[in-house]
C-alpha cells in the first residue's frame, strides 16, 4: 500500500517541480520559429537609426528582444510594443504571421507617408493598436472594422507634409468595433464624413472619444439623443463647428467627465443645460466665439477642477457663483470683453493653481489680503488689464509662483521687493508696469535662477555695471539702466536691453570668456549711448541670428569677422558713425533677410554680390556715401520688399531689371513672407522708413511694405517703364535726381500704391491719364519738373493740394490756379521743343510725313504709269456710281409711294 503511494505521489512531485521551475525561468520557452522570421522581416523593412532593434538578433530569443513579450506558457508573440524607436521605413506584411498578438503599439515612428496595411483588419487576435503620430497617409482602411475584439485604438498624424493626408471617407466601420472602449484620432481629414456622431453613439461601450484638429465641421446639433452612455471623456479640440454648443451633450449626464471643445468657432452662449453634466470636472470651451455673459449657473458644476473660457467675446462681469467651484484648480477666462471688478469670492478658491484673468477690461485694486487663501498657486496672469497691485513692501505671500505674468497691470511705482520671496519662479514679466524705481542689487542675484525675465517699458533704473545676467531670455529694454553694460553667461539666449542709457564700448561685453559656448540669438542694444569700434571677436558669438546695434555712437569699420555669423538673418547697424566699405565676407551671411546700414558713412560701390543674398528681403543703404551706379545683380534679389539708397550719391540710370523684384509685383502678401526673419520670443525686423515723407516704425506690419526709395542721389535717364510692372508696389520714390522724359504712360497699373514722390528732376511732357487710376493714392508728388498741360481730371488727382504740382510753369488745371487754353497747351509743346526734349515729336510728325508720301505714291504713281490699272480702277468707280444711283433711285421711289398712300388714307 506505502508502495503504490509513493509510485503515485513521485510523479506528481516531479511535475510540479518541473513546472515550477518553467514559471521561475525568464524565458520558459523558445519562441515560435514562423514568428522569429516574421519579426526579422519586418524589421528589415526599417532604418534604425537610434538601434532600438539592436537585440533583434536570429541567434538570440525573441521573446528576449527589446519591445517584444509573449506567452508564458505557449512562447507566441502576444505584444509588440515599439513606440518612440525612432523606425523608418514601411509596414511590413510579415507582421500578418503573428496569428495570437493582441498588443501592436508602433506610434512615434515614420512611415513616410504609406497606408496603413488593410491586413491589419484580419488580425483578429488585436486589442490594443496604436498607429498615432507614425506618419502614416492615405486613406484609413474600413477592415479596420473587422477587429472586433479591439478595445484600444489610436490614429493621427506626425508629420502633415506628408501627401495626402490620412483621412477616412466616413466611419460607418467603426460601428462594428463592438468593444471598442477608447478612439483617438488626431489629425486626421474627418470633412468628409457628416454623420459621425451617429455612427460612433453606436459604440456603447467608448468610453474616451478624441477627435482632435480632424476638420470636422458640424457636431449635429439638432440631434436630440445620442448613446453615449458610457462615455467618461470627449475632447473635440481643433475643429471647425461653426454652430452653437448641441443640446445632445446634456444626455452624458451619468458619465461625462473631461468635455473639451476647444478652438471650434461654436457661436451663441453657454447653453443651461450644461449643468445636467452634474459630475463634470473639465470643462475647456477656450478659443471660439461663445458671446453674452458667463452664466451664474457655471457655479452648480461643484466637481469642477479646471474651467477655461478664454478667448472668447464674453462681457460683464466674472460671476460671483464661480466661487461655489472649491475644486477648482484652473481658471482661465484670457482674452474676453470682462469688465468691473473682482468678485470677493474668487479669493475664496483654496485649492486654485492657475488663475487667468488678463487681457481684459477688469479694473480692481488689489492687495495681499485677497490672496490669503490661496497658497496653492502656481501661475497667475493678470496682464493687459487696468488692476492696481497694491501691497506692502514687506509682504510675504502665501503662494510660491512658478510662472507670473503681470504686463500693463499697475504695480508701481516703487519697486516690488516681494519678488524675491517666490524662489521657484521661473518666469516673470512685470513689463509696463509703472515702476519709477531703482532695481536693488539683491534682485538681480535673486533673479539669475529665472529662465525668462521682463522688466520692459518701466522707468526701472540702476547702474548694471557689476551685475551678471543668467537667463535664457531677458528683456530690459525701455528702461533707464545706466554704466557699463552687464556680464553674460553662456545660457542668455535673448538679450534686449535697448532704448536705455547704457554707454562705453561692447567688446568687453561681447569677448568677455564664458564657461561654455555662448547660445546667444537675439541681442538689441539699439539706442544707447555706446561707442568705440565693433568689436573682432564675432566668431565665437556662431548663433546669432539677429543683431540690433542701431543708433549708437559705434565709429570705424564694420569688422570682416562680422561674415563668419553664418545664420546670421537680421543686422542693424542704422545711425552709428561707421566708415569704410561694406566687408566682402557678409556674402558668406546666405540665411541674411534684413540688412540695414543706413545713416553711417559707408564709403564705395554698392556691391555686386549683394545679389548672391538670396534670402535678402530688407535692403536699407540710406543717408550714406555709396557713390557710382546701382549694381545691375541688385535684380537677382527676387524676395526683395524694401530697397532703400536714397540720399548717396549714386550715378547712372535706374536699372530696367527691377521687375525681377516677384514680391513687389505680387499683389498679395504670402502668409510665411517673414517666418524665416521671424525670431519667436524677439521681434527684432521691425524698421524705420521714411514712406509718407516722414519717419514711420514698422514692426508687425513690415512684411506687408513694398517700397523702393531712390531719392537724393544723381541718377539720371529715364523712369523705365518696367518699374509699372511692381503691381504691388506702396511707396516709389525717385525724387531729387536728374531723371529725363516722361512718366511711364501704365503706371496706372501700379494700383497698390500709396505714395508716389517724382519731384525735383526734369521730367517733361504730359502727366498720364492713367495715375488718375491710383484710387489707393494718399501722398503725390510731382512739384519742380517740365510737365505742361492740363493735369488730368478726376476725383484722386484734384484732391491733392497745390504743392503737389508747383515748379511746374507750362501745367494747368486744378487744383493749381492757373486756367488751361489752348495757347499754354501748344506753348508748353513749343518749350519743349525749344529745349531740344520734344524729339520724340518730332520723330512723330517725321514719320508722319514719310508716311503720306510713300502711301500718295504708291497708289498714284502705279495709276500713272500703268495705263491697265488705271482703266480697271476708273471702271471700278464708275461702277460704284452706278449702284449707289440705282439705289438711290429705289428708294425714294419707295418713300414716294408710301407717302401717297399715306395721304389717301
């Protein structure tokens, strides 16, 4: 009996042993061979060029390898999670062999654009599949909707170049996605499909829809139920839903908890029944046209934790009911038409992070006490609004900040020392503020641990001279800093200290040693008071973009070394005392798109390889020495909006190539005109032209200028007419030169401008009657010159005064005194040609005269000489005789007869 035990017992043990022992081992079993190769296949389709599939080896278990899992117990591939790789290549087909996976995650890799895989669809074993952010294109394949045990499925894009778009035609397929518990798309071309809402209410089970930036265009809002009833989060972000807010949400009552409609154009207001979704604890309804007042009963949604109404065109005032939501972690009502004062209970959000309120008509005063309570608060924005800041100097505050954004709110105009008490502030902008104090050197230590720093257009003063900049992006510009200029570390990557008093000269600030290579960008000091010569270390200064140096007291050359700034875009050296020639090396600067060197003493020729500056948009040579003629490769310049020489001494003719410029004679402007120039955290093109005869600041608006100014200088010959060609061209002007003949007769065409200065030369002859088509004129010109006759008449031309056209002694008509007759006219023509610049009058009647004789001749010399030819012609009129009598005859015969019997009735 003990025998038998022990025979049926021993086995027993020996097969939990065993078993134990495959449930302890990492990799019990070996993976299935038909797979292994499916994997190598699929990886051979791909680049790898972070080595993420280092470990996919033929020698090595696949279940070992990176991203790969399977079964326990059967050693079949049941996960391929592959996500952020960094793969480029195609879908491989091998990947259909892996019969049990139930897990394929290959979102953030690049398939450059291909289809996803209609195969896909017969992988009924798949639960989870995520292709988002993959770049993949084309059309979704509907087999998708055969996956139906899938409960996890995630599309969009990553790369939008790619053509065409993924996009699905409708979604009727995902109807059958019976288990389908979370979709997201994200990017993808929705437009085609109407009725969206209908097909997906049918997935009882979707717990998360997210349809964002899908070009979806209406959200059905006259349905009036729909079967989302277990759905917990609908984000639509990004859309096109030109309508208002549908009262179907109002059925999600038992499950809806983050609603996020963001950036849709919905219209109307918030609708009441937004407070059936009782449980809601997001709701972000920012960035569309939502109108009237915020409704006092947003303040039943007690869940509530993050609330954002931003940019919207809400009025009135905030709704005292907000403070009810005790929840609330995030409030943003940026960007409206609020206006009054705060209401007390918003102080009463204990648990408040985020509080934004700027930007607008708010008017309030406020003082530490209003913050008592809220000592969670991480970012507050009350920026762009008239509230008053008032606290005592000694306060410490309850919060510590991270970010504070308090631009135009009053908190001067002592200096706010309470700053320093915030130690995890990372960004501060206390820009336009009204402080008129002296900044205590204790800031500036306290403040090298910010990353972004604003004190702009205040009356902040203090001598910099000792103090050491830490952070990434700084703006002090407008202020009234003093002393030398500050030392920098390697981490500044935005500098903009103009419009200040800073003096001395830069090359200690510039060639000062860091500990690191600078990550300087963008620097400004435009407007001080510094001097001495541009400094010749600019090679270790590699990533500069954008250099502002404008009017200061800088003297000598413009250093070569200048060159080696290769992503060099914008420079201004405007209103210095610089001299010499432009260096040679600036060619070497090919991203350059703003040049501006005007008012300086630059010496010689405007150079040839000016033209090799392909990206050149701005070119401002003004008030400076440049003599000789305008270079002719000025004209390869085809991205040129600004060409400014004036006031030089420029010779020659005007060259007949300007036509070339493509954006001048474009009429629109394209939206990405300035993208390259552009420097996201510092507007640095702005620029000061002389378009209207004044200076005028463009800054935001400069992309849309057109102008070419070749004014003051020795020019001569004549306008050519090419020049009639720049169809969007604003401001021409040529004034104070020596330029002959007339005006192009199709500057009409020329439709867009808006200023038009001729004056001060010799140009004779009519004035066109095409300028009276210039209806956008506002500023012309055409004082001191020979023009004669009557100036043409039209409502534009006659509403310039007088001085538009005086200097001018043959010209008559309004709006100038003088009468027209017909005896200034011909005077004016005689003066002309008296002065030997009526040639082309001449060469007229010249011709004319030629003309008449070679055609008199021509006929009757062969009528006198060729008796045959003069008989047939003598009987051709005769003939005609013949037939207009016989006409004639015909037809007062006629007319007699009807008047006879008109009288006998």
């Amino acid at each position: 009996m003990a025998i038998s035990k022990v025979i049926i017992v021993f086995p027993l043990l020996c097969f939990l042993s065993s078993t134990i022992s495959i449930l302890c081992d990492p990799h019990p079993l070996v993976c299935n061979e038909t797979e292994k190769h499916a994997l190598l296949s699929f990886k051979h389709a791909f680049s790898d060029p972070k080595h993420s599939l280092s470990s996919w080896f033929a020698q090595e278990d696949c279940c070992g390898w990176n991203g790969v899992c399977c079964h326990n117990i059967t050693g079949r591939v049941v996960d391929l999670d592959l996500s952020n790789f960094g793969l480029v290549g195609k879908f491989s087909p091998a990947l259909f062999q892996l019969e049990f996976l139930n897990y394929l995650d290959l979102s953030w890799n690049d398939f450059g654009g291909t289809p996803i895989p209609s195969f896909l669809g017969s992988m009924q074993s798949l639960t989870y599949l995520d292709l988002s952010f993959a770049s993949f294109g084309g059309l979704i394949p509907p087999q998708l909707g055969n996956l139906s045990n899938l409960l996890h499925l995630r599309l969009g894009d990553a790369d939008s170049s790619y053509k065409p778009q993924l996009y699905a035609k409708n979604l009727r397929w995902i109807s059958h996605l019976s288990s389908l518990e979370l979709l997201f798309m994200y990017e993808v071309d929705l437009h085609r499909e109407i009725q969206w809402v209908e097909s997906i209410s049918m997935l009882s089970s979707l717990s998360k829809l997210l349809l964002e930036d899908c070009e979806l265009d209406n959200m059905s809002p006259s349905l009036e139920y729909v079967n989302f009833t277990s759905l917990t989060v609908l984000s639509l972000y990004g859309n096109h839903f030109n309508h208002e807010i549908p009262n179907w949400l109002s059925n999600l009552t038992a499950s809806l908890l983050q609603l996020d409609l963001r950036d849709n154009s919905l219209k109307g207001h918030i609708p009441i029944t937004i407070i059936e979704l009782r449980y809601l604890n997001v709701l972000y309804l920012s960035g569309n046209q939502l109108t009237r007042q915020i409704p006092e009963y947003l303040g039943q949604l007690k869940h509530l934790e993050g609330l954002s109404l931003g940019y919207n065109s809400f009025d009135g005032p905030i709704p005292s009911s907000l403070g009810n939501l005790l929840s609330l972690i995030s409030l943003s009502l940026y960007g409206n038409r609020l206006n009054g004062t705060l209401p007390s209970s918003l102080w009463l959000l204990s648990n408040l992070q985020t509080l934004e309120i700027g930007n607008n008509s708010l008017a309030d005063t406020i003082s530490e006490v209003h913050f008592d309570k809220l000592s969670k608060l991480k970012y507050l924005d009350m920026s762009s609004t008239s509230l008053t800041f008032k606290v005592n100097s000694n306060w410490v505050p309850p919060f510590q900040l991270g970010q504070m954004r308090m631009s135009s709110c009053q908190m001067g105009p002592n200096f706010p020392t309470w700053l320093q008490t915030q130690t995890s502030l990372l960004y501060l902008d206390i820009s336009k503020s009204g402080i008129m104090d002296i900044a205590p050197t204790s800031f500036w230590k306290w403040a090298s641990h910010l990353q972004w720093i604003d004190l702009s257009d205040n009356q902040i003063s203090g001598d910099l001279s000792g103090v050491w900049l830490n952070n990434i992006l700084i703006r002090l510009n407008s202020n009234c800093f003093t002393g030398l200029l500050p030392a920098l570390s390697p981490n500044v990557t935005v500098l903009n200290m103009a419009n200040n008093s800073f003096s001395g000269p830069i090359s200690h600030f510039l060639c000062q040693k860091l500990n690191g290579r600078s990550k300087l960008e963008a620097l400004d000091l435009s407007n001080n008071d510094l001097c001495g010569e541009l400094p010749l270390c600019w090679k270790s200064l590699q990533s500069l973009t954008h250099v502002n140096l404008g009017n200061n007291n800088f003297s000598g050359k413009i250093p070569d070394s200048i060159g080696s700034l290769f992503s060099l875009k914008a420079l201004h050296l405007k209103n210095n005392g610089l001299s010499g020639s432009i260096p040679s090396s600036l060619r070497d600067c090919t991203s350059l798109g703003l040049l501006d060197l005007s008012g300086n003493k630059l010496l010689g020729n405007v150079p040839n390889w000016i033209g090799k500056l392909a990206a050149l948009k701005v070119l401002c040579l003004r008030s400076n020495k440049f003599i000789a003629e305008i270079p002719s490769q000025i004209c390869q310049l085809s991205s040129l909006i600004v060409l400014d020489v004036s006031d030089n001494g420029l010779s020659g003719i005007i060259p007949r190539c300007l036509n070339n410029f493509s954006l001048m004679a474009a009429i629109e402007t394209p939206d990405d005109l300035f993208t390259h120039l552009e420097y996201s955290s510092f507007e640095l093109e702005g620029l000061v032209l002389m378009t209207v005869g004044r200076e005028l600041e463009y800054k935001g608006i400069l992309k849309y200028v057109r102008m070419v100014d070749l004014s003051s200088n020795n020019l001569s010959g004549s306008i050519p007419t090419e020049l009639s060609q720049l169809f969007g061209l604003r401001f021409l002007n040529v004034s104070k030169n020596h330029l002959m003949g007339r005006i192009p007769e199709k500057i009409g065409r020329m439709t867009s401008l808006l200023s038009l200065d001729l004056s001060t030369n010799h140009l004779s002859g009519e004035i066109p009657q095409s300028l009276a088509d210039l209806t956008f004129l506002n500023r012309l010109n055409l004082s001191y010159n020979r023009f004669w006759g009557r100036i043409p008449l039209s409502t534009q031309l006659q509403s310039f005064d007088a001085f538009s056209y005086i200097g001018n002694a043959q010209l008559c008509g309004a709006p100038l005194t003088k009468n027209c007759t017909e005896d200034d006219e011909s005077q004016g023509m005689d003066t002309i040609d008296e002065n030997g610049e009526g040639s082309e009058m001449r060469w007229f009647y010249i011709s004319n005269g030629l003309g008449f004789i070679v055609g008199f001749w021509g006929v009757c010399g062969a009528l006198l000489l060729k008796e045959n030819w003069r008989y047939a012609y003598f009987q051709f009129l005769y003939d005609i005789r013949d037939r207009v009598y016989v006409a004639a005859a015909i037809r007062l015969n006629w007319f007699h007869d009807n008047w006879r019997r008109l009288l006998v009735t």
